[in-house]
C-alpha cells in the first residue's frame, strides 16, 4: 500500500485525508462547505465570483483545486468577509451556535427565547465574539448535561 504524503500543520505533519488526494475538482463536501460560506455571508453572486477569481483564479468553485481551496477559506478567515455581524462575533461561531443548536434538537425559536433570557438580546445576530463564545460554553454544557441525564 503506498503511502500518504504528509500535511505540514502548524510544526507537525499529519497524514493527507483521501479526500485531498490529488486528482480535478474537490469533493462534494468542500464544495458544500463552499457554498453555506456564501450564503452564511449573503454574498451576491457577483461578489462570491470575484472572490473566486481574485483569491483562487477560477470562475467557479467546481474548477478549484485543494490550494485554490485552501487560499479561499483563508481568505474568508482573515478578512472581513468572515465576520458574521458588526459586534465581532464570527462565522465559525455562528455556524457552531447552529450546529450544537441542532444536535439539543431545538428550533430556531427555542435557540432565540434562550439567548434573550440569559444573554439579554433579541438574536443571535447581535451577539458579541466574547458573548458568543460564553453561548458556545453554555449550549456545550446543556449537550453535557441532556447525555448525562439520558
């Protein structure tokens, strides 16, 4: 069996996924990823096209590679595109909110009553980097506590 080649990461080299191998186009997944991105930072068509085509030369998000991938998530990562809101809350935040949102198995409603009662705001919208970190905590907490009591 061949061997992997390895990832640098921050000193350490891990092992590539399969997903990375190379070979034309990305998986469905990064792709997928691609798109919630747009949408989450209600980019116009226009806009998303280019920011495709000044970060990772391309005219679509099918015609990227891994490093056109790559270049794209760190370009929504370090600019001002990946704030969520004006408070400073950010993307991956938000995302994170919904998601442990979703796995307590609450509606969008149920995810707006909890934080007005005890964030004292109307949404998740104008939540703060630092409120939205003590939310992530306080939803991780409530996750901990339903798996312990079922």
């Amino acid at each position: 069996m061949a061997k992997r080649p390895e990832v640098p990461l921050k000193g350490r080299t891990l092992p590539s996924p399969a997903s990375e191998a190379p070979g034309p186009g990305l998986d469905r997944k990064k792709l997928a990823l691609i798109h919630i991105v747009k949408k989450e930072l209600n980019l116009s068509d226009a806009d998303y096209r280019c920011i495709l085509e000044r970060i990772a030369g391309v005219a679509s998000a099918r015609d990227l590679d891994e490093a056109g991938f790559r270049k794209l998530m760190r370009f929504f990562v370090r600019s001002d595109y990946f704030r969520a809101n004006a408070f400073g809350m950010t993307l991956k935040q938000k995302l994170f909110i919904k998601a442990l949102a979703r796995q307590l198995g609450w509606d969008p409603a149920h995810l707006r009553n909890f934080i007005r009662k005890y964030y004292r705001k109307d949404d998740l919208e104008v939540l703060t980097r630092k409120e939205a970190s003590k939310l992530i905590e306080s939803l991780k907490a409530v996750r901990a506590h339903d798996v312990q009591a079922g």
